[in-house]
C-alpha cells in the first residue's frame, strides 16, 4: 500500500478552520507539557453545578487500578446538551427529522421544543417509579424520540441502555437481564427502507423470556400506527404518558463519574459486555472531539448517518453535537432507498455541510456508480467523515473526489465503544491527509504499537495498538463485572489498554488500522462476537460443531464464514442451510446473518482439542497456499477437505 499520496489541507478550508496548524501544535504541546491545563480547558466547556477540582486521576496498573476524570465535579448531561443553550439558542433547530419515506415532510426540532419534550418524559419516567440509578431499556428506531428518551435518562439519572432496532428478542432479553432494565421505551414499529420492523413484538417476546422480570413498564411510541399488543397495566402509549406532564422538570445534579449510560458490545467471548460510561468526563471529551474533528461552525447542519443504537448515535448525535447546539439531520431510513441518490438528496434538501457516514455504505454507492450522486449538486459539503472500519484508498478517493468534489477534507475517525469518542483523526485545518489512514492522534491521546510479547516498537512498524494513558472518555468498567474489564483490556499488556486491533505506523507516523486481531468480526462497521454466532448455531439439535471467521468482503468490510459439523446421522442440504441461517437471525439479529456456511466433516484441532481459528480464516479467504505451520494439527487431512470443500462452495 503506497503511504506516498498525500491529500494536503485545502488552504481555503484552513484558512477558515478552527484549528489550523499552528493552533493544534500548540495543543499538542500544552497536552504534554501541561497536561492539566489540557484537561481544563475540555472540562471548562461544560456546565457544572459544582465545577471540578480534581482533573485525570488514573493509574492502569492492576495494583493502583483507576480510572477517574474530572471526580469532584457535578453536572447533569442533559442540562449540558439542551438547557444551557435556551439562552442563546431557544429557537435553534436541534434537530431536522428525515423520515424513511422522502414523501413524508421534514419535522424542525428546536432547542426549545426538545427540551420541553425531554422534560416532560423525564416526568413521566419519574412518575412512573424510574429514579436515580435505575436502568431503562431504549429499543426504538431512529426518531426523534430516541434522542428524547435518552436525554430524558439522563435528565432524572437513570441509566439508559440502548438496544440496537436489528437486534433480536433473544438479544434485547440478554441486554435486559444483563442490567435489570425497570423500563423499556420502545415504538409499534420502526421502518427501515419501506420494511416494518416488529420492535412492540420483539419485546413482547423478549419479556417472555427468563430473566427479565425486573421490566415493571413498557412505554410505547405510536410510531407507524400499526395495531400492536398492548399488555395492560405493562404497556403504556408514550404520548398518554407524556402529554400530561409539565415542560419543566428539575433535573438531578450527577457526579462527574456518575453513569451515564450502559451499551452492549460484541467482545471474543459469548456474553455481550455492557461498556459503561460516566457523566463528566464522557461529556466533555464527545463534545470537544465533535467540535475539532469536524471543525463545528453555529450555522452548520451536521448529519451523522449512524444509528442511536450504536456508539456513533451516542456520541455523534445525541451528546456530542447537542451539547455543541449544533443542528443536524435525524435520519429514519437507509442509504439506497428509494434509491442510490437517497443521501445526496438529503444533504441537498437541508443543506448539509458536515457528513459524516460508514465505509460500508460509501462502497455499496460507489458501486452504483457516480450518476446517482452527480445528478444532485452537495455544494452545501464542507467536511466528510467516515468511521466503524478502516476503508479502502479506493472508497476513500471515491468519497472525496466524486461525493465531495475533490473540495472537501475527509476525516477518517479511529475509536471504539470502549472509547467513548474519537482518538486517531485529523484535525481536518491542519492534518494532511492519507487515504485509508485515519493519519495521528488527537491531543492527549497517547497510542503505541506492541509485538505479540507487549514490547513497544517506535518508529515504523506493524503490531497491536494499544492506549498508553487514559483520556476522558473511556470507559470506566464493564457493567456489574470489573473483573472482565481488567481481563479483557488490560491483561494482554500489563499497564496498557489494548484495543483488540492490529495497526501499522509509517514513517511520518500517521496509523493505519488493519482491523481487529481478536474473535470479533466487523460486519458492516457491526461487531459481531464469533463465540455468538457459534452458540447460536450449536443450538440446533443437528450441529455438533461450529466455527466462525471472518473473510474480507466487497462491501460489508468483513463477511460471516461458518463452519459447521454435523450430527452423525444428519446429511447437510439446503433446507438444513437454511434453517441455520434463520437460527441465528432468531438468536442474535439480521446483522450477524452468515454469508456462507461450510459443512464441514471435521474442525482442524490441536492435539490439545483447540479449534485453530489461523487456518480457518485462511480458508475463508481463499489463501490455502498460505496456511503456514499445520504440525501442531491432531489430524493434518482435516484441512485439505476443509480446502476442497470451501472452493466447491465458490
Ligand atoms: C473498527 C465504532 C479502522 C476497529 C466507533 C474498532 C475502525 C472497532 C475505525 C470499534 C476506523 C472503528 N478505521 N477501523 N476509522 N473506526 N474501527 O465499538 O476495529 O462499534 O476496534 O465503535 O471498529 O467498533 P465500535
């Protein structure tokens, strides 16, 4: 891969930045020299109600363990992303709602109409038991009233837990035992390229299922109109609840390293881990990110197409541009309906200048060709983002040159739900730019490469990426299992945070990630634990094995190869495939559908019994010849029908 082709900072786009370079090389060097003044200046971005003395206070030894930002400091998250612009920003639309069908008008949200509407769920949430420190459960789709529900929560101190609309019942229920949700906020449907979703059923049946018997209230969004189940006292109409309750709502005074919020993630084992993130530091660093990374202007419209279900609608919708009183775009739908033009036609309807996406939609477009785009005019674009996956040099030229008219930066942003915002990106005024780097670290942040035995490695080199220091908005421990969160992130390399992927730094030490190194597979910028699709297929009484890899796929980054042994007396056919297929869409959710399933007469094992997952990803991917050292393999023959049977499957 060439690191020789530099895209320079367009000098009417530094010109006019934020930050342009002298500005950040001063950051840097305050970060380092003068760290604390570093870490007040984000916190002074906020308001407290009592502000804080105390600023980073960590220690990412196992003896001296922790992790605190800004812990004498009280605030209220929602105060920050919605009261304190009243002022100055009443009438400011917040919030431009798109819907999924282009027919349906566009609703304006202002300042002021959100927070009325925040406040008055907080009421109803209040009224309805929820207090400080309880768990509520947000299963809807992307409408305004995710962002409601969840300032809402934030508003009264409750702890949301946003579930993903594609996740199954199964997955809610897992989501929902995991942290004994008292409330769950969902809609009667969602609609997603002209498709209904059953969210209304899917609880249903989620609360069906064990564990979940700390659900006192189910509140429900008339969303589509759709006739739904309603389980009295259980289930109440959110607007019956709502429209009663005053525009006011007092809201509780958190401290800094007070929950914010709990989301589920994928990790290499079977059980999803609930990352949990705090107030104060959280807050202050998805919203000092939002503004450099994107060099957030007042007049801008900003429009991140992530959905509220994953960390990007957390930080890149909800907290980071409300608390910057930014206005941005809300969108129900997805990126090629009715059709391919569908994103272009948005950002030219409400004037988008800031864009911000996932390189998984950026080459499903790129493969309809440039007419779908060229037929719109996007000279409202200023900036484009991408982030979930490293993207190609390809789809990233692509997005420049043709969606962006060669006149716009790309900022290629590195992080991670565990990260809570952005850590590796450009300052887009300032950093040139590489395409398929998401190029040096911001301020503050100190990432370092490792070989596999934990030693550093300077200069140019190749190796696992770790976090050598802590930075406001990491995340503080995994919801009811600190000793996981050690476990997982910071026993690979003692007194180092590991982030599970794999990274090459060139000589002008711009990062390049290579993707994750562990058994997480990025589907669509999705993670997807291997260890859970695996359960989810020996579930069925015919399986008696299965392995899960990933192998690189055209548009979705990564794609699903399952291996999969039978039971003795059962013959594989396509009935049987598809009965597999449908398991795991029960079990987990649409989004880990596997795109092959492999019969597999047996699974190359060590003698030891230990599945090699090595050679199976390089049968995935089609390099056989490259399977390297298979001597420590209990039965060496096991491969080559593994090999044959994955190229009768082409
Ligand atoms: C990957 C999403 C390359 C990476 C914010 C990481 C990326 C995982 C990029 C986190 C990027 C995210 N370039 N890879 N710009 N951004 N990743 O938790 O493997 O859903 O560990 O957070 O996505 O995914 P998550």
């Amino acid at each position: 891969m060439s690191t020789s082709e530099i895209v320079p900072v367009p000098p009417t786009f530094a010109a006019a930045a934020r930050i342009d370079r002298a500005t950040r090389d001063a950051l840097h060097d305050e970060a380092t020299r003068d760290p604390d003044a570093f870490w007040r200046r984000l916190a002074d971005r906020l308001d407290w109600d009592r502000a804080p003395t105390q600023l980073k206070d960590s220690s990412f030894d196992r003896d001296d363990f922790r992790i605190r930002w800004y812990a004498d400091g009280v605030l209220n998250a929602c105060v920050n992303c919605l009261d304190r612009h009243l002022a100055t920003r009443g009438d400011k639309v917040a919030l431009i709602f798109e819907a999924d069908d282009p027919a349906t008008p566009a609703q304006h949200v202002t300042y002021g109409e959100l927070h009325a509407r925040v406040c008055r769920l907080g009421n109803a949430l209040r009224n309805l038991g929820v207090r400080r420190g309880d768990r509520v459960t947000v299963y809807l789709p992307m409408i305004v009233d995710a962002v409601v529900a969840m300032l809402a929560c934030a508003r009264i101190g409750a702890v949301h837990s946003v579930v993903f609309g594609g996740f199954a019942p199964q997955s809610i229920a897992d989501r929902i035992a995991d942290c004994a949700s008292k409330l769950v906020i969902t809609a009667d449907e969602g609609l997603r390229g002209g498709k209904r979703i059953p969210l209304k059923a899917n609880v249903d049946a989620a609360l069906k299922m064990p564990g979940t018997h700390s659900v006192e209230t189910v509140l429900v969004v008339r969303h589509t109109g759709a006739g739904i189940d309603m389980q009295m006292p259980r289930d109440r109409w959110f607007h019956a609840v709502t429209d009663i309750q005053p525009d006011t709502c007092e809201p509780e005074h958190m401290g800094a390293e007070d929950p914010l919020f709990i989301l589920y993630t994928s990790g290499s084992t079977g059980k999803p881990k609930g990352v949990l993130h705090t107030t104060g530091g959280y807050l202050a660093w998805a919203s000092w990110t939002h503004e450099a990374v994107f060099d957030l202007r007042d007049d801008d419209v900003y429009w991140c197409t992530a959905d509220v279900g994953w960390i990007t609608g957390h930080s890149y919708i909800v907290y980071g541009p409300l608390a910057n009183g930014a206005t941005q775009v809300v969108f129900e739908g997805v990126p090629n309906f009715p059709d391919a033009s569908r994103f272009w036609n948005v950002i030219d309807r409400h004037r988008v200048t800031l864009f911000y996406t996932a390189p998984t939609a950026i080459r499903a477009l790129m493969r309809e060709g440039d007419t779908p785009v060229k037929r719109t005019s996007r000279a409202s674009l200023r900036l484009l983002g991408t982030v979930g996956e490293p993207i190609n040099p390809e789809a990233w030229r692509w997005y420049h040159d043709v969606v962006g008219g060669a006149r716009c930066p790309v900022v290629d942003t590195w992080w991670q739900t565990e990260t809570g915002g952005i850590l590796i990106a450009p300052l887009p005024g300032a950093t040139a730019l590489k395409p398929g780097s998401a190029t040096l670290p911001l301020p503050g942040v100190q990432p370092a490469l490792v070989d596999a035995e934990g030693a550093l490695l300077d200069g140019e080199a190749q190796g696992n990426l770790v976090l050598l220091d802590s930075w406001p908005g990491q995340m503080r421990t995994l919801y009811n299992d600190h000793a996981r969160f050690i476990e997982t992130y910071f026993s690979a390399y003692p007194g180092m945070y590991f982030t599970g992927d794999g990274c090459r730094r060139d000589a002008d030490g711009y990062y390049w990630i290579t993707g994750r190194v562990d058994d997480v597979i990025n589907v669509s910028g999705h993670r997807i634990g291997t260890a859970e699709v695996e359960s989810a297929l020996v579930a069925h009484p015919h399986v008696a094995e299965a392995a899960v890899v990933g192998y690189p796929h055209d548009i979705k980054g990564q794609g699903i190869h399952a291996y999969v042994t039978l039971v003795t007396d059962r013959e594989p056919d396509d009935a049987l495939r598809a009965e597999l297929v449908q398991a795991v869409r029960r079990a987990i959710g649409p989004i880990a559908t596997p795109d092959r399933i492999q019969w597999a007469p047996a699974l190359p094992k060590t003698r030891s019994g230990k599945i090699m997952r090595r050679i199976l990803r390089k049968i995935a991917e089609g390099a056989a010849h490259q399977l390297g050292d298979t001597s420590t393999l209990a039965d060496p023959g096991v491969v080559d029908s593994l090999v044959d049977g994955a190229r009768r499957d082409e």
